[in-house]
C-alpha cells in the first residue's frame, strides 16, 4: 500500500518535471526560425504539441512524445531548399509514425515507412540481449514482439497521423530495402536488434543527405551505440568515418530517471558542416 503511494507520487512528481521542464528541452522546438522555411508559425507548432501528446496517448506506443518532439525538430530545421524524404524503419502500432507524418504534411514532403508489420524477426546470438550499462537493466528479444499489423497502422494513422503523405514498405528490412533508392532528409530507425540496425544503415545512409540527420531509439544500448562508433564497420561496410552517437549510452536528456536526464533516443549527423560551427579557443580563462 505505502509502496503504491510512493509509486504514484513519484508519476505525478515526474510528470510535473516533464511539464516544467518543456521549456527548456523544447526552446528550438518554439525558436522563431525553427519551421519558419515551411511557414509554420508558433500556432501551428502548439497544435501540432497537442496532436502528438494525443499520438502517444492513443495509440501504443514504444517512444515518448517529447521524442517525438525532438525529432520534429529536427525536421523543421532542414532547409527546404534540401530535398528529401523522410525514413522511418519500425513502425510497431505507428504511434511515431503517425507524428512524422504530421512532420512530413506540414514540410511538403514523404514518409517512407519500413517495417515487417508481424514484429521483430528472430534474434540471433548477439541479438538476444542488449545492456543498459547506465540503468542495470538487460533487454530480451524475442521473434514477433512489438508486432503492428498494416491495417492497425493505416487506421491509426488515418486517424491520428496524416496517412496521404505516407508510402510502406512491408516485410523484412533485408527485403525491402534494397531496392530503396531515394534522396532523404531525415531517418528514424528504431528497430530494437543490432542485425536490423545493421542493414537499415547499410542501405539508407548511402541516401541520407549531408549535414542532415538519422535518429536512433536504442541510443541506452550499448550494442547499438557501439556500432556508431565502430571504425572497422563503417569503413568495411559504407568507406566512411564512424559518425559517432549524440546520446551514446544515456540518449537525449530529455525525461526525468532516477539519477539523471534521459530518453532512449540519440542521433547522429552525416557530414556535419563542421566549418560554421562557432570556434571556442580553450585559453583556460573563463568566457
Ligand atoms: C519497438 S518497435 C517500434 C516502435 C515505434 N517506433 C513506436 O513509436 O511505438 C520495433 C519495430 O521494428 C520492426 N523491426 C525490427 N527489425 C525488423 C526487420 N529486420 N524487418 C522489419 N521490421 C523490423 C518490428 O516489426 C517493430 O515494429
């Protein structure tokens, strides 16, 4: 009984942290120039919040709408004059789906959405479980968990989502792929196992365009995270640099855990245009 008290103090002490603390984890979402390319305007911004807490409210969901908010972003803030579109790989019920695509409507561009619609395929040996060194936690998998079917995610998306801007791509990543061969701006990818990860990059970051970026959901992982920054994989796979994870091992500290800001979603940057970042010379001397 006193256990379930703490329990709920602490959801409801967490979510008023949440609350107060949007301000300052959405301060680009509300920035004046985020969007304004696309025409959209803070009222448009407030509406679409609200439509996407609704998302996650409604429909079940393995992401969190300041997620999702994060990634929205992230959208509105690549130039228009880019094109593009935008790539989500794992779909589950199309909570995350049904917010990009509101994205999509209101940047003028497509989403291509990429899952088996029957769940994770089979886990191999590397792939039945994942550490979360930060939070002591192991993750299992097991074929057919987080399975959406497409008429699920086409009913929800008719009605949450805007399903007129939205292309799928049903079956196996391995299959569908391939043959996938279009400029994007934008890449979502949260599709749980090493293996799948593996195969979305190989074939999508060819395609991403320069300085734009490609989040991932399993940021906590440290099997995911290490691929990011594994040398040998992209210089074997792709002949690149490794790009390196933002959110390697805690993802975005955008939700209150015990102990500190977190979420389970990071990104990386293809090329960032390193040269207009602003130089900081480390003199020792205060700023
Ligand atoms: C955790 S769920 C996605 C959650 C979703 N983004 C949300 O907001 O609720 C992972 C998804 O990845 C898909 N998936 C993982 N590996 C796959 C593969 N190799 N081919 C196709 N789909 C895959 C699963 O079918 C599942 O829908």
């Amino acid at each position: 009984m006193i256990g379930r008290g703490i329990g709920m103090a602490w959801r409801i002490y967490r979510a008023l942290l949440i609350a107060f603390s949007l301000p300052v984890l959405l301060a680009v979402y509300f920035r004046r120039e985020t969007g304004n390319e696309y025409g959209i305007g803070l009222m448009t911004k407030l509406s679409l919040a609200i439509r996407i807490a609704r998302n996650t409210w409604r429909i079940p969901s393995a992401t969190h709408f300041v997620e999702h908010l994060a990634m929205l972003t992230s959208i509105m803030n690549v130039p228009a004059s880019i094109e593009g579109c935008i790539v989500e790989c794992g779909s589950y019920k199309g909570s995350s789906t049904a917010s990009l695509s509101l994205a999509a409507r209101f940047c003028g561009r497509r989403l291509e959405v990429f899952d088996s619609f029957a769940g994770l395929p089979e886990p191999d040996t590397t792939d039945q479980t994942h550490t979360i060194l930060g939070r002591h936690k192991v993750h299992t998998y097991a074929k057919g968990s987080w399975s959406g079917s497409l008429e699920e995610v086409r009913s929800n998306l008719s009605r949450y989502g805007d399903i007129s801007v939205c292309h799928f791509n049903a079956g196996y990543f391995e299959q569908t792929l391939p043959t996938f061969q279009q400029q994007c701006v934008f890449v979502f990818l949260d599709v749980d196992l090493r293996n799948s990860l593996e195969t979305c990059l190989r074939h999508l970051w060819p395609w991403l365009q320069d300085g734009c970026c490609l989040f991932t959901h399993e940021a906590q992982q440290s099997e995911i995270a290490s691929l990011f920054w594994d040398s040998a994989w992209w210089s074997d796979q792709l002949n690149t640099v490794a790009p390196g994870l933002i959110g390697s091992g805690t993802g975005l500290g955008l939700l209150p855990t015990s102990g500190a800001y977190r979420s389970d979603i990071g990104y990386t940057i293809k090329k960032p245009f390193v040269i207009d970042y602003q130089t900081v010379p480390q003199t020792g001397r205060a700023e």
